[in-house]
C-alpha cells in the first residue's frame, strides 16, 4: 500500500473514530483536513515524496468553500427551514389530527392511520424531522395510549411516519444530495415523491393489518362517531390549506412554472400566510422562526463546508480512486456492487447520521454508480430511502430520541425499539421494491419534462 493510500485510509477512520467523541462534525471534517493536509506537506517536504498535496493545492480550498457560500441552489435551503419552522406554528397539524381522527375512528388502527396521514402532509411541507417527530408525538401518543393502543404500535407509527419529511420532498436532504454530487433538485423531487408515498402506503397496509389480526392492540374507540357528510366537510377544509401549500411548491416544480430554489421561497410566503390566517402570527414567532432557521442554516452551511474540505484533501490523496478501485473490484456484477453499497450505508446507519453518509459516502459511491451505467436520479432516491432508517436504528436512531423527549410517563424506550423494528422491516420492503422497479423513481422526472 503506497503512502497516499495509508493517509486516505487513516483519514477516513480518524473521521467515523471522533464522531464518537460527541464533537461537532463539522469542525471534526475541517480539523481532520487541517491535520493531514499539514502532515502530507510534512511528508513531502522532509521525504521527498510526491503525495500529491501541497500549498497550491490546499488553496483551492478557498475558491470551492467561496462557491459552496454562493450556490443558488443552497439558497432553498433556510426557505425551506423556514416553511417547516413557520408551518409547525400555523397550528394546521392540530386542526388535520381532530378531523382525520373523526374520519378514522370506526377502523381498528383509525387512530394510527390519522397519525399517518398526518405526517405524510408534514412531510410534504416541512421536511424537519425533529419538529415532525415531536409534533406527532405530542398529538397523537397521547390521543392513541388514551384509546387503549399498544404502545409499541403508538411509538412505531410516530417514529416512522415523522422521518417521511427526510424524503418526501421538499427535503432539506434532497437539496444537499443534489448539490454535493452536482444532478438537478427538481428531478430528485419528482423522483423521490412516488417512493415516499410507496412508504406511506406500506405503514398504513401494516397498521390495518395488525388492527385487523390484533384487534386489542389498536381498539376502535367507545365514542368513534360514524362518518357523516359533515365530518367529510370538515376533514376537506383541514386538509385544503396544507395541500394548497404543497401543490404550491410542488406543483411550480411539476409544470416548470418555477425551480425549486424559486418554489422555496414560494412555500416559506405560503407558510407565513397560513400562519396569518390562523391568528398565529406575531412578533415573537416570526423572531422564533427567523432565529431557529439561522441556527439551522448555519449548521447545515458548516457541515457543508467541513465536507468541502474534508472531500478536497481526500480526492488529493486519491481516496475517491481507491475506493472506486475496491468497488469495482467486487465479483458481483454491476447489480451486485450497489446492492453492496445499500448494505453498507444501512449498517453505517446504525452509527453515523444521515448528514455524515450525504456529505462524505454518498459523493464517494455515486461516481461508481454512474460509470456502472445506472440513472444517478434512481440510486440517489435509494441512497435516501436507505437512509431514512437512519433515524431508527438503535443506537443513533434521531427519530428515537426526538419521541423519548416528549413521550408520556409509561413510554420507556424499550417501548420505542420494540416498536420501531416493523417499520424498519416495512423501510427494507420499500427499498427492495424501489430497486426493483426503477419506474418508480424516474416516471415522474421524465414525464415532467416531456412535451
């Protein structure tokens, strides 16, 4: 093994060891660059080796970071923070849960499935899962344990329904995962929407399933109220100003009548209106909401500009190649290899967060899938489909954590485990049908610009 390939090698490792140490990863990606950027130049200034690093080459790190702060593209990002942030205020979540519940209430699992629905709208709003994960908690745990639901089945169903926002566009993830390996947003929208509803579908499938098999575990409630024309009503008007907003957004994309950067800001107005109209708006929430998304922008900016420098120094001491080189090296045909890559990312998922695999695994991989000749659109969406376990497998699992800080007394995470692994089977199903049926992820984006 030559000299560069050890230092990409101890690199690499050096990053997922101090991920441990609870240290911020974005100055671990800029202090490991910093260090073994010094120590290349070290190398070959006292050994006479050519690593391929020096003081020419760490420059360019200014220009790249200058482009990262300047990307158009990057611009949706705090617009859509802020559509999250302001719509979780607006107070139609709250509004969404009674109706749907009243709609829902004569099915074993109705209460389940309201919770669902729910989130499914979240999701296609916000996109933040811990504000989807705490906001379904809040509504609906307490809702479903009162109607003598099994609290593995409560627990489950919020957890797994609160991380669609990480796919279901618009997603802040989307956004990242187009910029970093340079493939249009729109498509990954239009892509990744038919697959997130595909996972909806499934929870619902599997929360009927088990009302119907075990009745005790998801009850009808005493007082379910038949459905009337009134309850359809009222169910249409709750639902009418987030689909608005939605199709506002995603509608822009679809027709081309606006780019996704465009929509964003499209949304974060929608979202401020709805607001408005709720008499939600003042002062303090719009201060709220403008802190919160500077906050979060600025952690995603300098997450991205941590990965920026860690990926120049790596590219400089050919990590990308050698991994490219131990991939294609794998006797298992071209199928075989992303199939690989899917297995790895979902056991990398167990440790590392989705931010980590989106800015370092997924730039490395997705040159390799694509000279295999697969359709990056169709390997991104299920590099993020992989990745939506993430959030709940133990023992990183945000998604976990997020509903243990505002579960009810009773709720213990023995609870939330047990009732997580379903869905995490439910999340397998969904990738593998996703793999299989590629259709699934490129039908949308290539009908969307078909004349």
């Amino acid at each position: 093994m030559e000299i560069n390939e050890i230092l990409a090698t101890c690199m690499f490792f050096s990053f997922i060891l101090l991920l441990f140490t609870g240290f911020p990863v974005a100055w671990v990606l800029g202090g490991i660059s910093i260090v073994f950027a010094a120590i290349s130049i070290f190398i070959d200034a006292q050994f006479d080796t050519f690593i391929g690093i020096d003081w020419n080459y760490v420059s360019i790190i200014i220009p790249r970071m200058w482009a990262v702060m300047t990307n158009w593209v990057l611009v949706a990002l705090p617009m859509f923070v802020f559509m999250g942030l302001m719509l979780d205020r607006s107070g139609v979540a709250e509004d969404l849960m009674k109706n749907l519940a009243r709609l829902f209430g004569r099915v074993h699992g109705g209460l389940a499935v309201t919770v669902t629905f729910v989130g499914l709208l979240l999701a296609a709003s916000t996109g933040i899962i811990g504000a989807s994960v705490v906001l379904l908690s809040v509504l609906g745990i307490p809702l479903m344990l009162r109607e003598g639901y099994s609290k593995e089945l409560a627990c489950g169903t919020v957890c797994s329904t609160g991380t669609l926002g990480i796919l279901i566009p618009p997603s802040i993830m989307l956004v990242m995962m187009g910029d970093r390996i340079g493939i249009s947003v729109g498509d990954l929208f239009l892509g990744a929407l038919l697959p997130g509803l595909l996972l909806a579908g499934l929870y619902v499938a599997y929360i009927l399933t088990q009302g119907f098999l075990r009745p005790h575990t998801a009850p009808v409630p005493a007082d379910a109220e038949k459905v009337t024309l009134k309850i359809l009503l009222n169910v249409f008007v709750a639902v009418l100003p987030t689909a608005g907003l939605i199709l506002s957004v995603l509608g822009s994309i679809f027709f081309g009548i606006a780019t996704p950067t465009e929509a964003s800001g499209v949304g974060a107005l929608g979202a401020t209106l709805l607001a408005l109209s709720k008499g939600r708006l003042n002062v303090d929430v719009l201060r709220e909401v403008g802190r919160e998304t500077s906050k979060t922008t600025a952690f995603i900016f300098a997450l991205l500009l941590g990965a920026t420098a860690f990926s120049l120094i790596l590219r400089g001491l050919g990590g990308d190649e050698m991994i490219e080189g131990a991939l294609l090296s794998l006797p298992f045909g071209p199928t075989g290899i992303v199939i690989c890559i899917l297995v790895v990312t979902f056991l990398l998922g167990f440790f590392l967060d989705w931010i980590e695999l989106t800015l370092i695994i997924l730039p490395l991989v997705a040159p390799v899938v694509a000279s295999l000749g697969f359709d990056l659109v169709w390997f991104t969406v299920l590099f993020a489909v992989c990745l939506q376990t993430s959030f709940l497998t133990p023992p990183v699992g945000f998604a976990l954590f997020y509903l243990k800080g505002v579960a009810p007394k009773g709720i213990n995470l023995g609870h939330i485990y047990r009732g997580v692994i379903p869905f995490i089977i439910i999340q397998l199903v969904g990738l593998s049908i996703v793999f299989y049926f590629e259709s699934i992820v490129t039908w949308l984006p290539s009908a969307a610009y078909t004349p």
